[in-house]
C-alpha cells in the first residue's frame, strides 16, 4: 500500500522569515512553530532554542509553547507544523526527531544548512504514532 501524498503549503513571506531564522541560528540548531486556521498556514512563530545542546537537537521551552498556545487560542487556530534545521546534515528526521514527532501530530520541516552559507534546502514530514515517515512536497504560495 503507497502513503497518500500530501502538500503543504506556505506563503512565500513567511518561508522567507523561516529561513532568516534558522540562518540566523547556525552553527546551532534553530526552531519555531507554524500554525493554521481553516487547513491554511497563517501564523510563524520562531523561537529560541532551550534545547540542552543546541548544536545537535532543537526544542521550544513550555513557556514559548504556553504563549504560542494561548496567542492560537485567540483566532481558533491550530499548531500545524514544527520546523528546525540541521546545520551539518541533510534534511531528513533524525531518530530523536522521530521519537518526538510521534507524540505530537505535527507535520516536520526541517532545513538543512549543511552547505552553509548557501541558502538552506527544506523537506516536510509527517511522522506517525508508529515511527513511519512519510514525504510531503513544500509548495510556496503568494
């Protein structure tokens, strides 16, 4: 059986704003949320990386998910996707990245700034409870 293709899709802006960020980042790994109202993207919310050692993994503090939860609750949105880079590999989950993704439902966008200072690459997943990943295409809207 072949996983349904799925797309996500994100305005040009703000894909901008997210690679500023994660660029900004390096060498460390950065981070931060989209979120959604009606299936549309429509809020990036970048954050700092609390992570213990943010050179090889990513994580937003409970009080930026707490602000962030309760700023979505204000237009009846959802968290949609998380994002972070990978400022020495490719853009593909890693086994911590799996094992986190599979508790919460999000899609995963992850940029890889291996070849730095060029300009990241990203890839979007979906991970499920199981620990299957899936690709999705990243589409650019205006």
């Amino acid at each position: 059986m072949v996983a349904e293709a799925f797309v996500v899709r994100i305005p040009r802006t703000m894909y901008s704003e997210m690679v500023a960020h994660v660029t900004a980042g390096y060498p460390n790994e950065a981070c931060g949320l989209l979120a959604s109202k009606d299936g549309r993207v429509v809020k990036n919310y970048p954050t700092p990386n609390a992570a213990e050692h943010p050179d090889d993994f990513s994580e937003i503090s409970p009080q930026d998910l707490l602000r962030i939860a309760n700023d979505i609750d204000t237009y009846d949105g959802e968290m949609f996707a998380y994002y972070h880079s990978h400022p020495r590999s490719e853009a593909y989950p890693s086994a911590r990245d799996i094992e986190w993704a599979r508790r919460n439902g999000l899609y995963y966008i992850i940029f890889s700034l291996q070849y730095h200072p060029e300009p990241p690459y990203a890839r979007v997943f979906s991970i499920k409870a199981d620990g299957s990943v899936s690709e999705g295409k990243l589409e650019l809207i205006d």
